[in-house]
C-alpha cells in the first residue's frame, strides 16, 4: 500500500452504523468519512474522491444504486461496495451490472467487513482499470422472480450480473430443479439482447437429424420431408440469446458446428453450401458433469473450454437451507395469486421437516410440493401431515391432488364426473376400470418393477400378480 492514507466513504441513514463501521476500518493508514444521505455522499466524493465508497442501498434523496451509478459515472473506476439489510435479487444483479465491487448483507459484516474492504482497497491500488459496465436503470420487473438470499444464491446473481453485459458464452451448471433454465433467461433479461429473442431448445429432447435441422435450418430437399427452406433457431435468434439446454446430450457431430459457430460465426443450413452468419449469445446447461463427459470422449474437449468462459455452478437445494423458507412463502404466494385463493402459512413443524428433506428435484419438487400441501391442507396452515414429501404411496394421492388442481376441481367434483361418465356408458365397470388403470399407471411409471408398483398401489405382490393376470397386462403394455 502507499504512504498516503487512504479514503473510505461509508454512506448509511444510522449514525450508530456509520460509528461502527467507523470504529471497525480506522486506522493510522485509513480515513472514514461518512454521510447520512446520497447528495451528500456525492458531494464528498467529488470532492475527495475516496478510494472506496460502501453504501446502504435505501438511501435519500436517491437510492444506493443511483449513487453508485453516479460515482462510477464520474470516475470508471470507483471502487463501491454496497450494503442491505436484505439482498433482493434484482438489487444484487444491478448493483453488480453497474459495476460493484461486492454486495455485502448487513448480518454478514461483522464476518465479512475487513476482509472484503482489503480486497477492495487492494484491487483498487493495484488495477485502476477495474472492468466496467455501462449502466442501464431501465429494467422492469423480472416476471419470474429468482428468489435467495443464501451466501451461495447471492453469488450467482453477482455472477449474472457480471455477465450479462458481455457476450460471452454461459455454462450453467447444477442438478435438475435447481433453476438452470431460470438463470438463463435472467442473463438475457439484464443483458443488452433484453429486447431481442430468448429461445430455448433442448437438445436431449430432440432426434440428432432433426436437432441440426432446427438448430441451422435445412434447405429444399435436403432430406425427406424437407419441403421447403427452413430457417434454424440460430438465424431467428439473431441479436438475442440461445439456451442450449442439457447439452451434455448433443449428439458429437452437431458439437462441431456448434464450436465452428462460436469460433468463426458462422454455419450452414443442413444440405446447404452458403456460409451464414447470425449474432447470437450462446447460453448452456447440463445437468451432467461434463468434465466427465470429455474425458469418457462424449463431449468435445475444445468446446467445453469455448462454454465454459463463464461457469455458473447452481448449488442444490439441500446445500441452502435458509433459502427453504423464502421459496416455501414465494410459491404459496403464487399459488394463492393464481388461484385466487387466500395465502396459506407454513407451521415451524413443516418447515422444520422441509429444511431436513433432502430434495433431489431440489426447487422444482419444492414448488411442486406446496401446491400439492394446499390442496391437502386441511386448514390455512400447513402441517407436517400435508407434506407429500418423497413418500410414493402419499405422493400417488397428492398426484391426484394436484391433477384435480390444475382442473381446479375439488376432489368430489372429480368422483362425482367420473360417476356421471360410468352412467353415461352402460359398458363401463368404474371400479375395475379404475383398478385395472391404476395397475397399468403403476407398472408404467415403476418401469414394471412388481416391488415397488405393488408398493404405490398399497397391495401385496400376489395380489398385484393376481391382478397382472385378470387384466391381461402384458409387459410390453406397461412399458408402451
Ligand atoms: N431460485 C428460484 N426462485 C424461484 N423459483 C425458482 C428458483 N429456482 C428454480 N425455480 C423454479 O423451479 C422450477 C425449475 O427451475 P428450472 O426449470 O430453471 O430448473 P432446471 O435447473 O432448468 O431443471 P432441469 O435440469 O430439470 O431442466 C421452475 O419453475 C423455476 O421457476
Ligand atoms: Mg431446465
């Protein structure tokens, strides 16, 4: 560090904070200068241009996030840190966007203070030409909000929010439900393609002829069923954001058109000889660990290195138990939103219960599980008993449940239309139908397994056999 004392500019409406903050970072090397409101912070720092500025972001006359952008207008490289109480995802990504240098939440300071304002200090000194972000303040509402406030989930957003300007290639990785797909279209919403194509395509959904079809268009005649020119998603893209999803499962072949796209820009339109060039920002996902899959040689080692510039690792969802809570009361809020209902709460039982639930489908299953507890709740609270949590037999009923739900029918009203049915057709027998439905749906999604479709529909092995017999169920019906 220089001789020359350094400057610390702390901006908070609490003078007990700014007295703390101050007690925390003086020292013979440091001067802390502090202000209450954003106008007076901004005149301080024209005037003794600090070498850091940490500030709350509910600030007046303006916000934080407004003096930040005003300080990194005046000097590219300001170095600013800011502060909440809470950190809301759309707070986090701009902040970072405009160039913060962290965004710490004031329950982590008394941890996290010096360490990140030596960082800070350090940087500072050594790279003046910290990189930039040009400010863009005119972004609305996220619809599809990313909620956490988890150390990990905070990462992530400063990831995007950092990235989003660049059009750099994105790999997101993370297990499925943990909000890939989420975090993708957040990149293209704070990106410059904001107003441009998001398109998705999942690349282990799709046949390999036809996914280099879709992905580059085709050309008249190009192979059967090929009637006329066809565009591919990376010329309708143009100017936006491609998602390559699950590309852990691209056929090798197409990798290399992909990599020839990302190294000279260009393709061409399958059974097609004109070069074509589109500007298109390539976002992509697995759920697989590709390290893995380039050395078992089914992923391209050259292309994994070209995606994987930016990596966003999702952290699961058992590995934030804070955010537990948070998801729990955003989709139960959504739910009463959607349907019109009124708001149900969450008991400390069942969240206890959920915090110590593994959640392989990770957010996903949470979010299916709170609709499926506000069907089965019996009151507006939900309890342990309500949870349908991992637990097959339970989770048939909640199936049911959460069918009747999306038909938003009550349970009674689903009977009473298949009773109507039965009577309507003289030739149906409602329950053996039922029954005979109910064994094949099990033996179908337990892949014929007797055990465990046995197990779902709550019988023994020899009477699921017996039935097997008397319906006439084949294996191959139940593996159709
Ligand atoms: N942090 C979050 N806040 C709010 N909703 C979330 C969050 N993460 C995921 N979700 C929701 O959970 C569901 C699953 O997310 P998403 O589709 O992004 O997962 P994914 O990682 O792409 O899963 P898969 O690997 O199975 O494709 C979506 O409905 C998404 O909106
Ligand atoms: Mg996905």
């Amino acid at each position: 560090m220089s001789d020359k004392a350094q400057i610390i500019l702390v901006v908070d409406p609490d003078p007990d904070f700014l007295d703390w903050v101050q007690k925390q970072l003086e020292t013979p090397s440091i001067r802390v200068l502090a202000a209450t409101a954003s106008d007076e912070a901004y005149r301080i720092f024209c005037q003794d241009a600090p070498d850091l500025l940490i500030t709350e972001t509910h600030l007046q006359p303006y916000s934080g996030l407004e003096l930040l952008a005003k300080a990194r207008q005046r000097d590219p490289n300001a170095m600013v840190i800011l502060t909440s109480a809470f950190g809301t995802t759309q707070t986090v990504i701009e902040s970072m966007k405009l160039g913060a240098f962290d965004f710490l939440r004031k329950e982590g300071l008394p941890f996290n203070l010096k360490h990140v304002v030596d960082a800070a200090l350090t940087e500072q000194e050594q790279m003046r030409s910290a990189v930039t972000f040009k400010p863009q303040l005119t972004v609305e509402q996220h619809q599809d909000s990313i909620v956490g406030q988890s150390q990990a989930m905070q990462q992530v957003f400063k990831m995007v929010g950092r990235v989003a300007h660049s059009d750099a290639p994105v790999m997101i990785t993370g297990e499925s439900g943990s909000g890939k797909e989420l975090v993708a279209r957040a990149i293209h919403h704070y990106s410059q393609r904001a107003a441009k194509d998001f398109i998705a395509i999942n690349c282990a959904a799709i046949p390999e002829q036809l996914l280099e079809s879709e992905l580059f268009g085709h050309e008249k005649g190009a192979f059967t069923g090929a009637v006329g020119q066809r565009a591919g998603r990376f010329e309708q893209c143009n100017g936006g954001t491609l998602f390559l999803d699950e590309i852990g499962d691209m056929p090798v072949a197409i990798q290399s058109k992909i990599l020839r796209v990302l190294q000279e820009g260009e393709f061409s339109r399958v059974g097609g000889n004109e070069t074509l060039r589109s500007d298109v920002r390539i976002v992509a996902a697995t759920n697989k660990n590709l390290e893995q899959e380039v050395s078992r040689k089914s992923f391209r080692e050259d292309l994994f290195y070209r995606l994987n510039v930016v990596r966003i690792q999702l952290p699961p969802l058992r590995a934030r138990l804070e955010d537990i809570r948070l998801l729990a009361e955003y989709f139960l809020q959504k739910v009463a939103a959607t349907k019109h209902l009124p708001r149900m709460r969450l008991s400390e039982e069942a969240l206890r219960m959920m915090e110590a639930y593994p959640w392989p489908g990770n957010v996903r299953e949470l979010e299916n599980t709170m609709q499926r507890a506000t069907v089965l709740a019996t009151s507006d609270v939900i309890l342990p008993k309500d949870l349908p949590l991992g637990n097959e037999s339970l989770s048939l009923e909640a199936d049911l449940a959460s069918v009747v739900n999306a038909l938003e029918l009550t349970k009674e009203s689903a009977i009473e239309y298949l009773l109507q049915t039965a009577q309507a057709d003289p030739n149906v027998q409602l329950l053996p139908w039922l029954e005979r439905e109910f064994t094949l749906h099990a033996m179908k999604v337990t892949r014929g397994n007797q055990v465990r479709a046995a197990k779902l529909l709550g019988i023994t092995r020899a009477t699921l056999r017996k039935r097997i017999e008397i319906f006439g169920i084949t294996k191959e019906s139940s593996l159709s």
